[in-house]
C-alpha cells in the first residue's frame, strides 16, 4: 500500500488572492487524473481528523508575510521546530511556524497568513495528540489582495502554475498513490 | 493592550481580531466604577454574500453560502433549501427530510467536539490554549479528536466530502447513501456516543463561575422532537411563529461602533439563539440517554449560566450521536433523492438550527428562479447584544481584579457562546495602559 499522503488547500475562494490555496490543491487533483473537487479547508484546524496518519501533508495557502506578491515559498515544517503556541494570539500560522525555528519563541506573532487559528497550533496538537503526519510540507504563495471577491491579483494567478508544479513535485517524490482532501486517488503515481 | 485604568476607570480596546472569516474587535469603557459602554464588533461576511448570490440561479444558492462559514457548511445549504422549497412550494420527502437530519448530525459532532475541546475547556482547565491542554490532559483531546473525526465521517458519507458537502441540492440530494455504507458508521457512531457522555461527566467538574444572565431565548421548537433542521420558531416569553413571521420581526440595525448589523426583535429587544437557548425551549424533547447526561452534566430543565454552555453542547452531542445512529437503523434511501423543482416568482424563508444558533435566510426570485434578494441572519450577529450584556455582567463582577483575570474572564464571556470568531481561541488580545 501507498504511503499515504493529503493535499490540502486552505484559505477562501471569495477572499481574492486567499482562493489561491484551494485553487492549486484542486488543479492537483485534476493533474493526477481524477475528477476530484476538493473543499477547501477554511481553517487549519479543518486539519484535524483529516491529515491523520499521513505520511505527508502538502498544504497549500496564501500568505502575507511582506515578501512580493505572487512569490512561492515552500517550507517543510517537519525540519522547524514550531512554536509552542499560540493558539489563541490569533495569527500564528505558517511564518510563526517558520520564524520559530530555531529560537524556541514561545508567543511568536505575525500576519503571515490570513486564519486565526493557524498551521502552528493544529500541528502542535496533532503532534501531542499522535495523531500528525509524518511530514508536513506548506507552499505558500504571498498574496497582495485579501477583500471579499473572487477574482486573483495578476502576480498570484501568474504564481499558480508554478505553486502546482511544487506540489506536484513534493508529492511526486514521495509517493506513488495521492489523496486529496480525504479521498484516495489510485493510481500509477506522479512524479518520477 | 490598551486597558486604561484610572482608579475606577478603565478602558478595554481589543483592536483586530484576524481571521478571514470574522475580524472585530471589543471596547469596554468604565467609568467611575460604572461600565458605561461595551461595543463588540463582529465583523459579517454574510453581507458580501448578499450582493454576490443577486441574479444567480437558486441551483447555486446552497454551495455558495456554504462558504460562508468553513465548520458550519451544512447549516448555510439547509437553510438556504429550505428557504427555496418555501419560495417554490416545494415539500421533501420525509426520507429526504430525515437524511437532511442524518447529515446536520454531523456537522453538530464535528463543530461541538472542536468548540467543546480545543476552543473553551481550556478556560476551565487554567490552560491557556488547546495545545497546554493537550499536553495536560492528553487522552481528553484525543478523545476530542476523535468525536471530530466521527462528525467528519457523517458528513463526507451524507454529503460526499466533509468540506462545503457537494451531495446536497435544492429538493434533496444529487443521490441517496447506499444503506451498507452508512451502516458501515453505526460502530464508529457508538464508540462516539460513549465519548459524547464521557464529555458530559467530564465538563460536570469543571469549576463554573456563579453567573446567571438574563436572557430572551429564541429557537426552533418542532412538535416532540429536539429541533435541528425544522420547526416554527419560539421563544422563552410565549412567541411562536414561522421562520417567515420570525423574519418580520428580526430588525437589523447599524451602530456606531460595528460596520456589522446587530439584530433585537421587535418590541422586545436583545435575544440569544444557541445551545442555551435550544436547551431551555426544548429539553423535554431530548430522548432519555441525553436527559440521563443532562442529569450527570448538573443541568436542570433550563441553563441560564452562560459559562454552563460547554455543558449543554455536551449534552447535545450525546444527543447528535443518539439521534444519527436512530436514523442510520430506520434508513430507507429516498427514491427518487430530490424532489422535482420547478422556479416561480416569489419569497421564502428557511430557519435551521446551526450549531451556533438559529440561522435564517429569505430569498426573492423571479420566475427563472434567479435571485432577486437575499437576507441572510447568522446566529452570531442575533448574539451580539447578548454577549454585550454578559461582557458588561462580567466587567462588573470582575472590575477588581488583575488585567490579566479580567482580560481572561472577557475573553471566555465571548467564547461562552461560541461566536464564529471564538475559531481563533484566545482571541482577545486585551491590553491594559493605565495612567
């Protein structure tokens, strides 16, 4: 049997640039050649129960970490010591995850990504809970837009493609069979 | 933080609360001793949504609400179906009916398990998020976690996935379960039940502030049954009506302080919908097993305690896993899984019961079945003056004491109720200058 492996997209597709997220973990799933329509997960903590006993989680979100928009960043958590965290300081997530590393920050701050209840704290969690992937992988995409709407900034639409590669890369070395969002996806693999 | 205290004075700002799907912000002013203003600002996303369904066909109404609230997806399609089968003349069949019920049962385990253990036991457990109760108190989030899981099955066998459900269509479903496959969750179900009343006995110990607000209580209230997806609506002063009258008498208004509506009722002002109030209109109609962990919860037939909520939503998860493993025995797929739907002209009004409370929607289309108007009223902005009263309550009970108490005590008289924002646990970044 596959190892088994989730790709998520999180964020909200009628938040502008934040539907970047689902829109590359559903471009996946096509990729791969199943018509799988994946939810997006609106919080991390959607997470929870879903990612349980992966190998890998590919997670995909926007982000607003003050880098360009439209930049792609992927950033592989199972290397980063997160944060203890912050479940409640209401803005952890990925780049609290990131700038944790290495320094132990107990109340690290930022508004790197646009939920509340972030990646940090759902991991944490899942890990104390035995219940967390063994490897958590995040490409994020810096968003410049987050208003009510549907429509992408032109930097992050531009950044899409490349964002699906990524994962498809991520996944494509791991794995042979890929779930998303729950579902399995038999298959003869991605990737090489 | 910004308190600013002055003898007896002290100001309470909460600036930005983040999250996509709910920013605000809170304000509380005392004066001389007095509290002289509490302004919660809960921000709404219902009001983009508003404008973005206008001249879209009803077929899209139900997934795109879904949206609107990333745990509570199934609540926005029920009371968008029923508001269109109300506007059409459309009636479901009561398989189709129970199957709805079937798959609202989920979404009540999986978002009462979240706010139950990772967002408010940990107010009661002096830790100060879900992550030091999970290190505290492993086998209790684990526990949790799994209630989560079994919720997240439900859906995903009811509604195709978990996520924003995509089985779910105007008259019904796009097809019916097959009976093996929702069988297949009658043992998952009752494991999750054992751990729905090992959450009862459990919060029974937690240690409860003596607070007791004084509440109008506004909820459905079916004939014999405890309301989930149907019924008129009632309230705790003798109102009952249907969701359409219920909506003549909801007015909305702007204050200064919120770019959000706060709604009272007409003629009677501040009401809470929610487990309290649920509880307290129909704890009569909850079966034996879920009266049996009211009992061991400390409950008596009405919970006027806001701080006692984490206890009644444990009472109803007792009841959500009761009542899906019911349906599941009696299940009959419904042949065929919707109801025809023809558009006509015309307005309709659908009222369920999120796990947050009482949500509405009332739709007008035109003859092609596009929407001409849509109001949508989430429990949250129904809550938002009752959660003042309380955060008022709860600045006086508590104005002698540390900011750190008193920040705490604020924070958790908000998550009381749960209110979509209460996603981001300890949201209120309260901040004391005093001068």
């Amino acid at each position: 049997m596959s190892a088994r492996v989730v790709v998520a997209g999180i964020g909200s597709e009628y938040r502008s640039d934040d539907g970047a997220g689902p829109f590359v973990a559903r471009r996946v799933a096509e990729l791969v050649g199943e018509a799988v329509d994946i939810g997006p997960l609106g919080e991390p903590l959607d997470l929870l129960g879903r990612w349980d006993g992966a190998e890998l989680a590919i997670l995909v979100d926007a982000t607003c970490s003050g880098a360009a928009p439209g930049s792609v960043a992927v950033h592989d958590l199972d290397a980063l010591v997160v944060p203890r965290a912050v479940v409640g300081s209401g803005r952890d997530d990925l780049a609290a995850a990131v700038a944790g590393s290495g320094s132990g920050a107990s109340a690290v701050r930022t508004e790197a990504s646009t939920h509340g209840i972030g990646l940090a704290a759902a991991l944490a969690i899942a890990r104390v809970a035995g219940r967390a992937p063994r490897r958590v992988v995040v490409v994020g995409i810096e968003g410049r837009e987050f208003g009510f709407g549907v429509d992408m900034s032109p930097d992050v639409v531009a950044a899409l493609p490349g964002a699906v590669r990524s994962v498809l890369e991520i996944a494509g070395l791991e794995i042979a069979g890929l779930e998303i969002a729950g579902l399995e996806i038999a298959g003869p693999g991605i990737g090489p | 933080m910004t308190h600013r205290r002055q003898s007896a004075d002290l100001t309470i700002e909460v600036p930005g609360l983040a999250r996509v799907e709910g920013e605000g912000g809170l304000r509380v002013e005392v004066r001389g001793g007095e509290v002289v203003s509490v302004a919660l600002n809960i921000f709404e996303p219902p009001r983009f949504f508003e404008g973005f369904l206008r001249s879209r066909s009803f077929e899209e109404v139900p997934d795109v609400t879904a949206r609107i609230c990333g745990i509570c997806p199934v609540a926005y399609q029920m009371s968008a179906c029923a508001a269109i089968e109300d506007a059409f003349g459309v009636t479901v069949d009561g398989r189709v009916a129970a199957l709805r019920r079937l798959l609202y049962c989920g979404e009540w385990v999986q978002s009462h398990a979240l706010h139950v253990y990772l967002l408010h036991a940990p107010d009661f457990l002096g830790c100060a998020d879900a992550v030091e109760l999970a290190q505290l108190d492993r086998a209790a989030v684990q526990r949790g976690l799994e209630l989560k899981r079994v919720g997240n099955l439900l859906m995903e066998a009811v509604g195709g996935r978990s996520v924003h459900p995509v089985n779910v269509r105007v008259g019904g479903f796009y097809r019916a379960p097959r009976p093996e496959d929702l069988r297949a969750l009658l043992e998952p179900l009752r494991r999750a039940l054992d751990a729905s009343l090992a959450t009862a006995e459990w919060v029974a110990g937690f240690d409860y502030p003596d607070v007791e607000g004084e509440y109008l209580f506004v909820a459905l209230r079916p004939d014999g049954a405890y309301p989930i997806d149907s019924g008129p609506v009632a309230s705790s002063d003798g109102l009952e009506t249907t969701p359409g009258g219920f909506a003549e008498l909801v007015v909305e208004e702007h204050v200064e302080h919120s770019t959000a509506l706060h709604a009272r009722l007409a003629g009677r002002g501040a009401y809470l919908t929610g487990p309290l109030a649920r509880y307290a209109l129909n704890s009569a109609s909850l079966p034996e097993i879920a009266r049996q962990a009211s009992a061991a919860a400390g409950l008596g037939p009405v919970c006027t305690n806001p701080f006692r909520s984490i206890a009644v939503r444990a009472v109803e998860l007792v009841f959500a896993c009761d009542e899906a493993i019911r349906l599941i025995e009696r299940y009959e797929p419904p042949d065929p899984p919707a109801a025809e739907v023809r558009p006509v002209a015309g307005v309709g009004h659908g009222a369920t019961e999120a796990p947050r409370g009482l949500l509405l929607h009332r739709y007008a289309f035109d003859a092609e079945g596009l929407v001409r108007e849509a109001r949508i009223v989430p429990p949250t902005s129904q809550n938002q003056l009752s959660i003042e009263d309380d955060l008022r309550r709860v600045v006086v009970a508590s104005i002698g004491a540390g900011d750190g108490e008193l920040t705490a005590r604020c924070e958790q008289a908000v998550r009381n109720h749960d209110p979509c924002i209460s996603c981001a646990a300890h949201f209120l970044d309260v901040e004391v200058e005093r001068s």
